[in-house]
C-alpha cells in the first residue's frame, strides 16, 4: 500500500516517477494482486490518468482491463472504474467525466512541472481521431470481447450499465460497420439494447437512444431487427411523454432514431404504416394560436418531424406504398393539420419552407389530397386560395430563395398527374374567366413571367409549363390567350409575347425559362407547332441562335433554341407550306450544318447542372443563379434528344417509306386490334358458355342425387307399407274391395272420420250421464240400507213403510231395466265402432298403396326414361330435369302427408277405442255391483216377511197386462 499512498497521497520525496511508469507499475498490480480491493484502487488509479496518458494507458493497461472484465464479474465497482477507463482511451470527445464524487488522481506531475491542457487544433483533433479509432480496432480484434460486453450491459447496477453503454456508443462511432457486423450475428444482441429504452433510469435511456442511433446507421438488417423488437411504440411513447414538438433533447434524439430506421427501407416504412403509427403523428403538429417566441429546440424537433412525414411520403419510395401513406395521411387529418400551419402566422420561416415541402410531397400524384389542398383558404379578407397565397411568394423577390423553391416544388407536385388541377389554372388565363376584381393563380404566373427579375421568369415559366404537362388540352386552350401590352396596341398571343421577350436578349435564366415553357407547349401539339411557325421571326432567330459561335454562358441557350427547332420538325404537319418538315431539314443544313446542329443539342445534357436536376423533383440549389433545369424537363430532354437527331439526318425518301411503313403498320395494327377485340368478345361468348355448362352440369348432378333420394324414399315407403300390410293381415276380399273402392277412400275419408269422431263424442257423454245416474242410485241404496237397519232394530211390522218400501223398489226396477237396455245398445254400437276402426286405416293404407305402387312408380319410371333419352340439349335436360324433379317432390310429398295423416288418425282412433273399452267394462263392473246390492236388498224384504217379486215374474206380470191391454182395445173397437 505503500506505493499508492506515492502515487495518491501527498509527494514523496525525491525524484517522482514518470507518467508510463507509474501506468506501467499500476498495470502491474492489476495483473498481480490478490486482493480485490488492491486491483479496485489500481484500477480507479488508470481511469483517472487515462486522459492525460491516454496513449500509454490504451497501450499498456487493455488487455489487462479487458481481464478485469472478464474475471471480476462479482464486483460492480471495478467493472464500472474498467469500463470508465476503456471510454476515456476509445472516445475521440473532449469532455470531462460527469461524476466528480470519485477519488481520482488530480493531477500527475511530469518531470516535476504540471502540464497544461490546451484546446486542440485540427491536427491534435485528427490525430485524437485516429487513437481512438486504433485502440477500437484492437478491442474489437476478438468479437468475444464486444460479446462480453453486451453482457455486461444486461446488468441492472447503475455503474456497469451506465459505462458500458457509453463504451459501446464510442465502438460504434469509431468502427461502425465492424461493429455492427459482431453484433448483428451475436445471439439477442439487437435486443438487449433495446432493452436500454425501457430503464427506467432517464440518463441510462437516453444515451441508449444514442446507442441505437450509431447502431442503425446505413444498416438495413440492422433497422429491421430494431423495428420488429417493438422500436416504433416505444419511441413514440418517449416522444409524447417528453411534450412531443415542446420536448427537448431527448425528443430529437428519438425523432433522429426514427429518421434512421425509415429512410430509404421500405419494410419498415411499411410496418410504420401498418402498425398505425401515422395516425400518432398528428398531435405533433397542432400549434397554438400564439406562435411567438419558439425556441430553437422546438424549431429543431418540427423541423425533424417534418422530415419524417417527409420520409413516408418521399417520390423515391415505391408508387404504391407512396400512395398508400397518403391516403392515410388525408383520412387521419395529418394533411389537414400540416395546412394549418402553413396558414398561420408567426411560424418561423425554415419551419415554414419545410411545411411547404411536406405538403408538396403529401400531394402529389394523390388526386384527392390535391382536390383538398385546392380548397384551402387562407385567412385572410377576402379570403384567399393558399395556391394563389403561395404563388405570390413565388413571385416576391423579397422573399427567401429557400422558400420561393418550396412554393414551386408545392405547385409542381399540385400539377403532378392532375388534369383537373392544371385545366383550373389554364382557365384562370382564359379571357372568358378573369376576374377583374380578384387576383387569380393566371395573373399572377403571367406577372412573374415578364416581370424584371429573372428568378421570377424562371419559376413562372416552369410552374406554367407543369400546367402544360402531358395536357394537349389545355396546350390548346393556353393558345386562346390574348395579353395587353401596352395602350393603343392591339393585344398580342402569350405565345408571341414569350417569344418576343426571347429576342430581346434578356438574362440567360429567363431565356433557359422561356425556351423550357416553349418546349413543353409546343411538344406533342402540332397546332402549338404551326402557332410558333406561323411568326415569320421565329425560325430565323433560332437558326441565328444556333449558328452563332457563343461563349460558354451560351451554349444552353444554343442547346435549348435547338431543342425548340428539332421538335419543330418532329411535330410538323407540313401545314404550313413556307416550314414543312423537309424545308426546315434544308435549312439546318445549310445555315447551321447537321453535325453542328447535335452538337449544340448535346450542349443540354453536358451541362453540369442537369445531372443535379435530374436526381429528384424538389428543386434544390445552392444559389438563384444556378436554378436552371427542371426535374421534368430533363425527362423530356432524354426522351426527345435521340428522335430529333434521327429525324434531322433523315432524308425525304426515307422519310417517305417510313411514313409509308407507319400507315402499313398501323393498317396492321387496326386489323390486329379488330382481331383481338374478336378475339375477346368470342372468349368471353367461351367463357360465358362455359359456366353455362358447368352450373347446368352442377344441376344435373343435384338433380340426380335428388332422384337418388326420391328412389330410395320410395323404396322406403314400400317397405313400410309391406310391413303394415303384414301387421294389418288384410284377406284378399278386403283387398279387392279397397281396389273397388279406392277412387271413392280418398273422397269418403274424411267424412267417416268425422262421423266417428261424432259418435265418440256421444258415447262420451252417454257415459258420463250414466256415470251420475249410477251414483245417484248408489245413494238411494246406502239410504234403503240404512231405512231396513233401522227397520229391524225398530218396528218391523209398520204397514205403511213396507208399501212406501214396495213402491221404491218397484221404481229401483224400471231404472234398473231401463239402465240394462241401454247397456245392450251401448255394446252393440262399440261393437260397430271396433269394426269400423278396424276398417278405415286398411282402406287408406290400400289406396295408398295402389297410388304409389302403380300410378306413381310408373309416371316415375317413364319420367327417367324421357330424361335418359334427352341428353342431346343442355338446357332441354336442365327444364325437364327441373320439372321431373318438382312433379315428383309433390308426389312424394303428397304419398308421404297422406300416409302420415293416415297413420295419425289411426292411432288416435286405436286410442279412443281403448278407453271406451276401459269405460264400458267400469260401467258393466258398477251395473254388477248395483245388481248385488239390489239382490241383497230383496233377500232382506224376504227374511222380513216382505213379498218380493223377481224379474221373471215381473216379466211374466208385465205380459198379462200387455195382454189385458190389448183385449181392452179389441173390445174398445167392437
């Protein structure tokens, strides 16, 4: 211990050592310590000398702090003094340690005076540079080193992770590419450091942010692995936690992240879009009405979220996920949003140009984010067209070059693929449509155009030939205009006035700007052709032009007149004698030469600033003086440069048999497009036949299967008939006279069935009268008992109750005769009900029988055979298949309710003969009981001495009286 209170404490004396040394003997007990707290001193002894020594400590003490790394995973303290070490040798920044509370070495004295920092100058900075890049090259040598690492991020202890992610950032800016290699192929690499954005330690999330920014720098896996570990939720929950565009530094770091994994990787464009992150832009952009007073973080923060929409919405992406973002965009309110700030007030400008940038791109080539952006307003009064509002920008030389090409970026992608669009403008121009009291879009192109500043001409001259493009319309109608020059003078053509303003000899932007509107219009237009050639001036000034020896200022301008005269004679009619295409030819080669001629139309393509153009549509320029080509003129440039050239060294005899070939050709091509419409109409008359055929083969199938089933319904039927016919055991009389009968079953049926529901109904009531006459009698008998009891307790010989006694029983036996004459009927007629019963279902089932047996089965049999013999026609087979089909389904419908009606009706009368057989043998068991009562009430009367009579001598009685009757009458009639 005696050596570090040398090395920290106060000065020894004698002479001190240097500062290798004392790294030399540092390392030294690192590597030969025993003790952990020796090695943890030594080692927060290099971390505060390593940036003074950096070159001696990043030299002589690595591979011993790597070591430390590897074997003292236990202690977190030496962990963080090693990883704190390893950042100041790696880091190229010159910045002090943020944590002063740790013992550190203040200063080490060389050759017994303190050295003085000084702020480094370039050389110092690149040769800093280097150093760190040499030392992540050795560390990054073994990729198990970079492995160790990340596992040591995994720690949760403040000051190893903290460290660690601070050390890996370093890597990453020095060896980026390298770097990204070893952990693109270590296991869950990617995804432990995105496990940084959910610490809930801000300075440890944040510097995770900056982690994955370097990270996810130009590598495309790299980004994906990132955005499918959920990168986008988290971030823009980040985002909206920190005050979104209010937010400060934390936000710019996630937006910068942002940038990184969507730009130029169209998967993770797409996975934003799908996961409906879009719609979770829109709060970013709602600003207040007091727009004062912004602060340069939050103009830094719109600025990049404005540059994100941008990314989504780029011309490079692919057409459809392009298309695909703005529509959501529009149906989210983003759109709407981005155009409230372009209307408001007190925005910053470079806010403001970046707003007009986005909504250009927004919109364009999107037909319905253009018809919405047409129907903006601004604030004003009256109000106003935002397109009108930024084209007065336009034209305001006032204002910023950055924001004059922002507003005509804005309305080349508001023409971009929007006929609509530009036919509203040309109209503006049209004499039938100004408006004298407003200022229109028109007025105000045609303002810039001829007004004294050339960077107006030039951005007027191009805004209107956008609305010229791919148009032959309204290349038409813009020939309509008419300009007023001056007092006293009649008005002159716009196309006249371009060209008079060409000769004039103005500056070379508005001349490049008035030659482009001309070869626009005039392109694909012939009678825009016979209009320019019409001006006797025009031909000789392009050929002067063109023939003059110029300096360099002026050969675009060459380049540029003979593009305008090449398409002069591509586009000819030959409906100007003076200037048909061969005249024009003649003169190229006598005033100008051919060769002469392309030369100086490659002059366009040679220039230095048409590649730039060339690259994307936004206008972007250094300066106003090298604004000079337009995107889309470049386009036409390619397109036409290679045709001029042919066509001006063709003769007129090849001229001829081309065009000879063109009509041969297109005769051709007329007869081969009348064939092929025949062609189509013949395969769709095929087509349209065949899914005739195959929904006829399908009903044929159904049908078939149909009478499959209808056969075995049938087959069925007969099974069940047979089987009843068995049960019923029907004698051939019987059968013979259900066929005699059987026309007349089905008409009778219902009839009978009612009339034996009546007679049942009858026989019920009958029953229950007797039933109440019976227990009436029973009463009667209960009162003689008790009477004869009393009787022969009492006095038995009274003479008056034994006649009162006689009477009653005399009447006791008219009811009981009564009641035995209407038993024998009531048996004879249940005797005709089980009769009847028992014929009625064999008479049905009979009929049935005969109608599905034979009637049926031969309209059947004789139906499949038509259909077996009709195959011939697909829609005959289908009609009488489809009528087959339905007769039969009513036959067997109707077989199937009559049997079940039958059977039905059957069980209920089965039913209702059972219980009156039950209540006829209970009314025989009472009238037998009442007959013993009465049998035993006589036998009383008689052991009391009482004469009693039986039935037979009643009988016998009764006949003498009868007699005695009739004697009476015969006497009466004599």
């Amino acid at each position: 211990m005696n050596f570090f209170r040398g090395v920290m404490g106060g000065q020894a004396a004698g002479p001190q050592p240097s500062g290798a040394e004392t790294i030399q003997k540092l390392c030294d007990r690192v590597a030969s310590s025993t003790l952990l707290e020796d090695r943890r001193d030594a080692v927060r002894a290099l971390k505060s000398l390593s940036k003074k020594y950096r070159m001696e400590v990043g030299t002589q003490a690595m591979d011993h702090l790597i070591n430390i790394l590897q074997t003292d995973r236990s202690d977190s303290e030496i962990l963080g003094y090693a990883l704190d070490t390893l950042y100041n040798i790696i880091c190229n920044d010159e910045e002090e340690e943020q944590d002063e509370s740790e013992d550190a070495v203040t200063s080490i004295p060389v050759s017994g005076k303190h050295k003085n920092v000084s702020i480094p100058d370039e050389n110092a900075q690149k040769q800093a540079d280097d150093l760190g890049a040499q030392f992540t090259d050795t560390f990054i040598q073994d990729p198990e080193h970079v492995t160790l690492l990340l596992t040591l991020l995994e720690e949760f202890d403040f000051h190893v992770r903290w460290p660690g992610v601070k050390l890996l950032t370093a890597l990453l800016k020095n060896q980026g590419v390298q770097l990204q290699g070893i952990i693109l192929v270590s296991p869950m690499g990617v995804s432990r450091l995105m496990d940084l954005l959910a610490d809930s330690r801000e300075v440890i999330r944040n510097d995770g942010l900056l982690l994955l920014q370097q990270l996810t720098k130009s590598n495309a896996a790299i980004q994906k692995i990132v955005a499918f570990e959920n990168a986008f939720e988290r971030l823009l929950d980040i985002i909206t936690e920190e005050g979104s565009s209010d937010g400060g530094i934390v936000v710019e770091d996630c937006l910068l992240l942002l940038l990184n994994l969507l730009k130029n990787n169209s998967s993770n464009q797409n996975f934003f879009k799908e996961g409906s992150y879009i719609q979770r832009m829109k709060p970013w952009f709602e600003v207040g009405d007091d727009n004062s007073g912004w602060s340069a973080q939050k103009v830094t923060n719109l600025h990049l979220m404005l540059q994100l929409v941008r990314v989504m919405v780029s011309p490079v992406n692919s057409p459809g996920a392009t298309a695909s973002c703005q529509k959501s965009m529009y149906q989210c309110g983003l759109l709407q949003q981005l155009c409230t700030i372009l209307m408001a007030t007190g925005v910053p400008a470079d806010i403001l140009t970046e707003t007009i940038n986005t909504v250009s791109e927004v919109i364009r080539g999107s037909q319905v984010n253009q018809d919405y952006f047409a129907s903006v307003n601004a604030p004003s009064n009256p109000p106003r067209p935002a397109i009108v509002v930024l084209l007065m920008s336009m034209v305001n030389e006032r204002q910023p070059f950055v924001l004059r090409c922002a507003v005509l970026y804005c309305f080349q992608c508001f023409l971009y693929k929007n006929q609509k669009g530009q036919g509203e403008i040309v109209a503006t121009l049209l004499p039938s449509t100004i408006d004298a009291n407003s200022i229109s879009a028109g007025q105000l192109l045609c303002g810039g155009l001829f007004s004294a500043d050339s960077l107006s001409n030039w951005c007027a001259a191009v805004a209107l030939a956008h609305a010229l493009q791919d148009n032959l319309t309204q290349k038409e109608q813009l020939l309509r205009v008419q300009l007023a020059t001056s007092l006293g003078k009649p008005p002159v053509s716009l196309l006249q006035q371009c060209t008079n303003i060409l000769s004039q000899g103005s500056k070379v932007q508005t001349r490049v700007g008035l030659l482009m509107l001309l070869c626009t219009w005039i392109n694909n237009c012939p009678i825009a052709v016979t209009h320019f050639l019409h001006n006797q001036e025009n031909v000789p000034f392009l050929t002067a032009q063109i023939s003059e020896n110029l300096g360099e200022d002026e050969r675009l301008v060459q380049g540029l007149c003979a593009l305008l005269l090449g398409i002069c004679i591509y586009y000819n009619d030959n409906s100007l004698e003076n200037y048909t295409k061969e005249k024009l030819k003649q003169l190229i080669e006598k005033r100008i030469g051919k060769e002469n001629f392309v030369e100086k139309l490659g002059f366009i393509t040679k220039h230095e600033l048409y590649s730039r153009a060339a690259q994307k549509p936004q206008p972007v320029f250094p300066s106003p003086e090298q604004m000079l080509f337009d995107h889309e003129f470049t386009k036409l440039v390619k397109e036409l440069e290679g045709v001029i050239t042919k066509a001006v060294h063709k003769s007129s005899e090849e001229e001829k048999k081309e065009e000879e070939v063109k009509k041969t050709l297109e005769q051709h091509d007329n007869i081969v497009t009348q064939y092929k419409e025949l062609i189509r109409e013949q395969d769709a008359q095929i087509q349209e036949l065949k899914e005739q055929v195959d929904s006829m083969s399908s009903q044929k199938e159904q049908m078939q299967t149909t009478i499959t089933q209808q056969l075995s319904q049938i087959q069925q039927h007969k099974d069940q008939y047979n089987i009843l016919k068995l049960k019923l055991g029907k004698d051939n009389q019987s059968q013979s006279n259900s066929q005699g009968d059987g026309s007349q079953v089905n008409g009778l049926q219902t009839e009978e069935l009612t009339q034996l529901r009546e007679e049942v109904e009858e026989l019920r009531k009958q029953h229950s009268l007797l039933q109440t006459q019976l227990g009436d009698k029973d009463a009667i008998i209960n009162t003689l008992r008790s009477e004869a009891a009393q009787t022969a307790e009492g006095t038995a010989g009274s003479g008056s109750d034994n006649t009162e006694l006689l009477k009653e029983l005399e009447a006791l036996r008219t009811q009981v005769q009564s009641q035995s004459a209407e038993i024998s009927q009531l048996k004879t007629e249940r005797q005709d009900l089980l009769r009847r019963a028992e014929a009625g279902p064999s008479d049905a089932v009979d009929s049935s029988d005969g109608s599905l047996d034979a009637a049926k089965m031969a309209d059947l049999e004789s139906r499949l055979a038509a259909q077996t013999s009709e195959t011939e026609r697909l829609k005959e087979e289908a009609s009488s298949l489809s009528k087959g089909r339905s007769e039969l389904e009513q036959q067997l419908a109707s077989a199937t309710s009559t049997v079940a009606i039958l059977q039905t009706e059957k069980s209920k009368l089965q039913t209702e003969v059972q219980e009156s057989k039950k209540e006829q043998d209970d009314l025989l068991m009472l009238l037998a009981d009442q007959d013993q009562k009465i049998h035993s009430l006589k036998q009383r009367l008689k052991d009391l001495g009482e004469t009693v009579e039986d039935e037979d001598d009643l009988d016998a009685r009764d006949q003498t009286d009868e007699d005695e009757d009739e004697e009476d009458e015969e006497e009466d009639e004599d």
